[in-house]
C-alpha cells in the first residue's frame, strides 16, 4: 500500500491571554483551525507558514519557534497530515490585503472560546497545538536545515 502524508504547516499566535485564529468552512459548517495550508514544492517550513499566515489573515508572520510536529489520520481515512506547527508574532493586517477565499473571518479567541466548540474545531490538531504552544519552550529554528 502506498502512503503520502499531506505535509503542513501553522502557526500558534497568541497576543496576551488570546488566539489568532481562523474561521473556515470546508465541508459547509464553519470550524476553528490555525493559520494553516500545505507546504508547496520548492517552498522551505518556515516560507510556507509565513505565506500561509498571510493568505488566511492578511498579516506578516514572524516565526519564533517549532511548537511540535504532528502526525494525525483522519479518521475512516487513509488520509494522514504531517503538521509543522510554529509559534510567533503577527503585524498589524496590511491593509487591503484580502484573505484567501477559503477563510470566512480571523478571530482573537481565548483559550475557553476555543474550548467551548463553539464553532467547533476543525481537528484536534488545533488544541493540542496551542496546550502545546502553552507549556513551552518552542524548539528552536535552527534545527530546521533545508538543503538544495
């Protein structure tokens, strides 16, 4: 059997006792994720989360840190994500820069709001994420090594 992991990327951006999050709808109800997408051919870990930062809130990423790497199959599925996961810090939005068509609204929600299913989480990914995020430290960036 062949396997081909979906390889992702997001980031983990928390502004005092708040998340920066997005509010999607991929299958016509709206869920919670991460700024998160998948990593493009030629693209390095930390080019692909700051593009996908920018496409789903419209602000430039600054990453700090690897929060983890995650390895998840959705369930029923053969379908399974390798998840890069970082933290760091946003800019103020640029303005006039539209989100990328597959993002409803970007939110700033407390740990309790994103806990509360309210909209519901797109995986577990994103609060196992950010309780990651929380208990710290981040590993740093210089264990990432692209090669040519």
């Amino acid at each position: 059997m062949s396997w081909s992991p979906s390889v992702t990327v997001a980031a983990v951006i928390r502004e005092d006792d708040r998340y920066l999050v997005v509010e999607e709808r991929p299958d016509g109800d709206a869920v919670i994720n991460q700024p998160a997408g998948h990593v493009e051919f030629g693209e390095t870990l930390e080019q692909a989360v700051k593009r996908e930062v920018l496409e789903e809130t419209g602000r430039h990423f600054t990453p700090a840190g690897l929060v983890g790497i995650y390895q998840w199959t959705v369930p029923h599925t053969n379908h399974t994500y390798l998840r890069f996961c970082f933290c760091g810090e946003v800019s103020e939005p640029v303005p006039g820069r539209q989100l990328d068509p597959d993002i409803n609204a970007t939110h700033w929600m407390t740990l309790k709001q994103i806990t509360s299913g309210q909209p519901p989480l797109r995986s577990p990914l994103v609060l196992r994420c950010v309780e990651d995020a929380r208990r710290g430290p981040a590993i740093g960036l210089e264990a990432l090594h692209a090669l040519d």
